[in-house]
C-alpha cells in the first residue's frame, strides 16, 4: 500500500510538471544522421527530436504536438516519393524516420511544435539524396568511414585480431575446409571480396543463412567500395574455433565465447533489423522505443520473461517464479530441449507481442543456446535488463559495465531474486541503470553503428591478410537484388 501511495503522488507531480512546463523551441534539440542523408544513405534514415523547456530540462509532451514534414523534389522536379514515421520514446524526445522511394535531388526537414520551428528547422538539403538501392559505392574506405562519423576501430575487431597476427590463406585455407566441412553439424560459407564483387561457397546441410551475410555484404558494397578480401563465415549458433583445437582458425560469427578465437559480427538478427527497418521487419531498435506504451513510473515492478527451453536455467526460472509469483510473469512458449518435462515446467504459453514486454519494469537476458540475441531490444526498451553471467557474448557486450548498464546476476540465477528485490526498493537507482542501457543502445547499436562496424571489420581484417585475394571458379557471385538507376556524380558511375 505504502508503494501504491508513492506511486501515485509520483504520477500526479509529474503531470502537474508537464501542464506547467513551456517548452523553448530554439533550446530543443534535433540530431541524428537523417539530418545528412545526402552524405549518409541508409534503407530507412532517422533523427532525434528533444523538446526542452528554458531551464533546458527536458519535457513529456504528446507526439501529437509535433509537426514534423520532410518533402523534397527529384530532378525533374516532382515531388518525392517518402514515407515518415513519429515514434514517441514516451521521455520528451522523438524518433523520426523517413523512407525514401526514389532520389530526391533536393530535400527540406521541418521540425516544429505547435506553431513553432524546433531548433535549427528547417534542414535543407540542396544534393542528390539517394535511395539505398543506388549502386553509388564511395571510392576510398577510410573516407567513408569518416563521411559517417564511424569513430574508432572498436576495440574487440583489434583484440581478436592480434590472436592471429597474419592470415595466409595459402597455408591454412585448405586446412580449414577439411576441419570444418562436416554437412550435418557445421554451416559455413567461404567469402571472396573482389573488386567489389561478392563471391562465395557454403559448406554444409543448412547454409540458408547465407543470406543475411550476403545481404550486409550487398549493402554495404552499393556504399563503398570495400577492400579486396578473403574470409569463412559461421552460418551457426556456436563458435567454432575452439581453445581446444591444434590450430586458430579466423572464422566471423554472430556469437562469440571465452573458450574460442572466433572474430565477432553483429548477430544477423540485429544486422537484418537495420537493414529492413520500415521494411519487412517490424521489431528493430527503433521501434522498440516508440511501440512502448508506459512509462517507467506506470509499469508492474515485476520480471517478465517468455521464451523456449534452450537453457537448463531457464528452467530454474520457471520453478523460481512458482516460488516467488509477486516477483515473476515468465513462461516458456515452446519445449524442444526438454519435451519429457513439459508436464512439470508447462503449460506452453501463447505468443506476446515483443512491445508489451515493457509494460514491466524488469528483463532478464538470460542464454538460450548462446547469447540472447534479443539483448539490444531488452536495453532499448528502458526496463531494466538482468544480465545472468555467461561465458557468450555479442559484438557490444565487452563495452557494457555491469551495475551501469545492466544488473549482473549468477549463471544460475540463485541471486535473482535477491536482485530484483533491491530493485524494488532502489526505484531511482534501478531506473538510472535501466536509461544508461537504453543510451547505451541509442550511441551504440543503432542501424549507422551496425553498418559502421561492419566496415571497420572488413577493412581491418583486409589488413592482416597477406596473401593473394582471388575468386575460384567454383565460387557463385552473389548480385544485387535490385539496382536502381542513379546519377552517382560523387561515386563511381553505375554501369549496371
């Protein structure tokens, strides 16, 4: 009762805040790539919109305030062909996409609330703002690299390089076929990068998920031209070049471990999400943040949690939130793994919908086979992410500090409880941690970050290799889906 009490005096103090609040149009923020997208072409292209009052503390207001329009006009002068969305992060700030359906040689970004330009409205763009579908690759990496404000070399792509030193496919590429061409237990392809070509030959029973490496590869080959390169991509969950084996064997996966040399990718998951957002896919780090319907002071101060039965420990969780039902709303949706047990650990619960696992205050990103591939979209949702200790990893976690981003808990999950209690008593401290994971998302994980670290990988790698980079006449080359017509005047001209 004494919580409920606090709960409600929060809740009316903060809407008395937001009806006496005045927001400073000029003091407002806007930032983002989309600000750019003559320079930086993406699938769908996306910005910041902060509102902020004159003492510069941000503000909650209805999205429905905001005028937001972004129109534009092609060579011929039409009007451009685009899509805009408005996603409310339910904070006093914006996400705003656009998807364009053909080149717009001239584009204006306006930006107001109520009657007023928000701060430097409107952005215009007098150059050619191309569609992504435009084969209009930048000439020189590290020029693209900084063109999209791409940073540093992320400290993982260099540690795990140095395990190899030089890579000589002469002496190591037939030796790593033999290891690894196991058809039933083993999915890998063999990449060749070759004056912008994509080339390549899978190896194995399952290899459909070539497609998510061929996608990034196509994609990021329309925006530069990446350097001549040799690489084996893991199609698999696991990482296959073990501490236990006689040689290192560089191979890229989606999922890294502290008992393997493999060289680390964003998860196609992720990867695929910044590809197709305001596309085919409907989940991606975006819009997790507008598709939250509360706010951290109106969602249920419990864990929820659904998922299959691909870790022993989820399990656990199961019989812990028997244990503890004030504390717990978790489920498992399917049995695969433990099928003989379902009658102890069902019933199977029906699907929910991946937005309303925000309507509670705590995640937990718990292992299934490997890393939780849906870890960004934990962080991204502002609950606060409970993080089990795990010898896996993702591309991202070695920057995320424990007790700043996440909570960190046992593998087995014994201290949960414990946690998620002193949650429940620490609301501020447990909401601060909860934003830092969503900021660290929002610097770190968003589609340009994706695409940024794919460059870097490529182009660092290409470094370390000292042989020759050459197709084999066995190997399928791999063209573009779909190539539009396009005036690459700052590129190199598409012949196709």
């Amino acid at each position: 009762m004494n919580y409920l009490f606090r709960y409600l005096i929060h809740l009316c103090l903060l809407k008395i805040a937001s009806l006496s609040a005045v927001v400073d149009p000029k003091l407002s923020r806007i930032w983002g790539p989309g600000l750019y997208g003559d320079k930086i072409v993406m699938p769908a292209r996306y910005f910041f919109v902060e509102l902020v009052d004159q003492s510069n503390n941000s503000i909650r207001q209805n999205y429905k305030l905001i005028n937001v329009v972004i129109d534009g006009s092609t060579k011929t002068k039409k009007p451009c062909r685009l899509y805009t969305n408005i996603l409310d992060r339910k904070d006093g700030s914006f996400i705003v996409r656009y998807k364009l359906y053909e080149t717009c040689s001239y584009l204006k970004i306006n930006v107001g609330y109520e009657n007023d330009l928000l701060a430097d409205s409107p952005y215009i763009i007098n150059n050619d703002v191309h569609i992504d579908e435009c084969l209009c690759p930048k000439k020189d990496v590290d020029s693209f690299l900084e063109q999209w404000d791409c940073g540093a070399v992320p400290p993982l792509i260099t540690h795990r390089l140095k395990e190899f030193g030089q890579i000589n496919w002469e002496t190591q590429r037939e030796q790593l076929i033999k290891q690894f061409d196991k058809p039933h237990s083993v999915s890998l392809c063999h990449y060749i990068v070759k004056n912008n070509q994509i080339h390549r030959k899978c190896y194995g029973k399952y290899v459909g998920f070539n497609m998510f490496v061929d996608n990034i590869l196509l994609s990021l080959s329309r925006k530069v031209v990446l350097p001549d390169t040799e690489f084996f991509a893991n199609l698999g969950d696991w990482p296959l070049s073990t501490h236990g084996m006689h040689e290192k064997y560089p191979i890229f996966s989606w999922c890294g471990s502290t008992d393997s040399y493999d060289i680390i990718m964003p998860t196609y998951d992720i990867t695929e999400s910044a590809l197709e957002n305001m596309g085919r896919v409907t989940l991606d780090i975006l819009s997790v943040q507008g598709n939250v319907e509360g706010t951290w002071e109106n969602r249920a101060p419990k864990l929820f949690w659904r998922g299959r039965d691909s870790n022993k420990y989820r399990l656990e969780l199961i019989k812990l939130s028997r244990k503890y039902p004030d504390l717990f709303n978790v489920s498992l949706t399917n049995f695969f793994f433990y099928r003989d047990e379902e009658d102890i650990y069902g019933p199977k619960s029906e699907h929910v919908s991946f937005f309303s696992f925000f309507d509670y205050k705590y995640q937990l990103g718990i292992d299934g086979t490997v890393a939780p591939y849906r870890m960004p979209y934990l962080l991204a949702g502002g609950s606060l992410v409970f993080k089990p200790e795990s010898k896996y990893f993702e591309h991202f976690y070695k920057d995320l500090q424990p007790n700043v981003h996440y909570v960190p808990v046992k593998e087995d999950i014994s201290d949960l409880v414990e946690k998620i209690q002193w949650a429940i008593e620490n609301d501020e401290e447990a909401r601060k941690i909860a934003m830092n994971g969503q900021k660290f998302v929002n610097r770190n994980l968003l589609p340009k970050d994706i695409i940024c670290y794919h460059v870097h990988l490529l182009n660092e790698f290409s470094k370390v290799i000292t042989s020759a980079v050459n197709d084999f006449k066995d190997m399928e080359t791999i063209p573009q889906k779909k190539v539009m017509d396009c005036d690459c005047s700052d590129g190199i001209k598409d012949e196709l």
